[in-house]
C-alpha cells in the first residue's frame, strides 16, 4: 500500500491506501477535489488516476517512455515526457494533443496556469539557452517563445490568474517576471551575485504581490512585485547621496550587463532554513488571512514562517511539522 498525505491549510490530512500502488515517486492533487494522478518507481511509464477518498483507481494511460511530471487543473491534465508532453481532457481524460520533439527535458520542467480563462503551459523551448515555449492548451496552439535567460531554465511557475509567468535559470542568479501570453519583462529581480545556486522551487502569492524563491542553500528570498513611484527629484544632501546620484546616472554609459545589476530589484524579505543541501518546495499563503511561507524539505519537515506585509525584512519560524 502507499500512504498519501495532502495537506489542506496546516492541519487536516488523510491516511489513503490504494490497490496496487507502491514507492510513488509523482503524485498531484486536482484542487481540494477527491481526484488524484500518481506515477509508481515501479511503473514509471504508467499514469493512474485515482478517486482517494474511495481508495479506487478511475483509469490508467501508458506512454512511451518515463513520466517525468504531471501538471492539472480544472481542464487539462499533463504530462511531460523527456522529449514530449501529452495534453488530456480532464473530464474525459482523451488525449486532445501531443507536442512532439520538444528539447530534451530531463527534468521534467514545466507549469500549468490553474486560471480557466488563461490556461497556458510553459516548457523551456531550448535546452542550450532560457527559452520559454508558452502553449495555449484551450486553444491547442503555441502562444509565444520568451527569450527568458541566457543559461537553460531551471524554474517555471505562472501566478494564480495565468498573466504572469516567473522563471528562473541554471545560474540561478536572476529572476524574471514576464506578461502572458506577450511576453513583455514586467520584473527582474536579484537573488545573489556572490555564487550561482540551483533554483529548486518559485511561487507566487494567490494575489500575485509576492514572489518566492528557494533554492539549494539556507536562504529564501521573496520579491514584492510592485512598480516604484516616480519621486520628485530632490538634490541629494549627504556623500552617500551624492554617489547614488552619480551611479545611476552612469548606468546610461556602462555595459548593459551592469547596468541591470543597478536596476535589479532585491529581496523584499528573506527566510533562513536550518538546512542547505536539501531539495524543497516553498509556497506562500494566506493563513487566517496573515501571509505566510511554507517550505516543504525533502528530510520530511514542514516550516512555516511569518511574513511582514509592511516590513518585510527577516522572516521568524513560526512552526515545523514531521
């Protein structure tokens, strides 16, 4: 049997035993519905869909070759292959299209918009640099390919309403917010500069203000995705003033690569796990309409810590569950 908790909120969860199910290695839940879809290490190239709540099993699919990921929402379900990605109906869960030779994904890189008007999936379009291929999975037709990063993807994630699509990649340095399905850069925000990291997880708040950022080391960064206010020009009165006045007017005459450093946005706030090393996943919530962050390690732990809406600055551990 395997054993299958899904977290609502904190608290609530459920013990589930399904037939013929063992070492599960993906699982999805559609929403807070009964409908779950679950790929075995001992039968990675076989999909089930499973009602847990009834511990039964609605219908299973075989593909090609090793199910990498699986994405869903109220319409679509995906699955993402290497080197293609396979588009279902949910209600029936027919095959309505394939998108063949993709680059090779070994990861399984890719997201789903949960939003019924925007429903988009994004997938690196090049294996070489940060391209991102942007499909309409309504209409069954390519939106766009956002030339993301010059390193390949690393990390991909669309906020709730599907008109924001956040990436990040390899070096793991910058991230950057675009416009779906245009294209256009809204947001570039600076992680670090002092060493490149892996990105292992992005997500934006329900209302689409902040943006988290964890990685494989002890921080995590969250962006606040807002656009600064024009100020009135005022003549600066200190040395410190006098050379931030001087840099920015520079900008216009250095190399684009260090003018971008100047007009990178930083870390709204920061999280300090008590570990590094650890693949996670980090979520932010509203708990009792307080924003929160979640970060779900791979040791089995669940942190929860507070977030300033006003302050931001270093987040506080408010709880940790196993």
């Amino acid at each position: 049997c395997v054993v299958l908790a899904v977290c609502l909120g904190l608290l609530s969860c459920w013990k589930v035993n399904l037939p013929d199910t063992e070492d599960v290695c993906i699982v999805e839940r559609l929403f807070s519905s009964s409908l779950v879809a679950i790929v075995s290490l001992k039968a990675p190239r076989k999909l089930k869909v499973c009602h847990f709540k009834k511990g039964t099993e609605i219908c299973n699919y075989s593909y090609s070759n090793t199910i990498l990921a699986v994405k869903l929402n109220r319409q679509r379900l995906i699955v993402c292959l290497e080197e293609s990605l396979y588009i279902h109906n949910i209600r029936d869960m027919k095959v309505l299209h394939t998108i063949r030779e993709t680059p090779p994904n070994p990861s399984g890189l890719c997201a789903l918009s949960i939003s019924n008007d925007n429903c988009y999936l994004a997938y690196p379009g090049s294996a070489t640099i940060g391209e991102v291929q942007v499909f309409d999975t309504v209409n069954l037709r390519a939106a766009n390919m956002i030339p993301a990063h010059d390193s390949p993807l690393a990390a991909v994630v669309f906020d709730a309403s599907g008109t924001k699509l956040a990436t990040a990649s390899e070096k793991g340095t910058v991230i950057r917010v675009f416009s779906i399905p245009e294209g256009q850069k809204l947001f570039e925000f600076r992680r670090g500069v002092k060493r490149c990291v892996s990105i292992c997880s992005l997500a934006f708040s329900m209302e689409g203000l902040y943006l988290s950022a964890s990685s494989n080391t002890e921080t995590v960064h969250i962006f606040k995705l807002e656009t600064q206010k024009e100020k009135p020009t005022e003549e600066p009165t200190t040395w410190g003033g006098y050379l931030g006045k001087v840099l920015m007017a520079s900008t216009t005459y250095l190399p684009s690569q260090v003018t971008e450093m100047f007009t990178q946005g930083r870390a709204f706030a920061t999280v300090r796990l008590p570990f590094s090393g650890h693949k996670n996943i980090c979520a932010l919530a509203l708990i009792q309409k307080i924003p929160r962050l979640l970060v779900a390690a791979a040791d089995g732990y669940l942190y929860l810590y507070n977030l300033d809406p006003q302050e931001g600055g270093e987040c506080t551990l408010m709880k940790q569950h196993r």
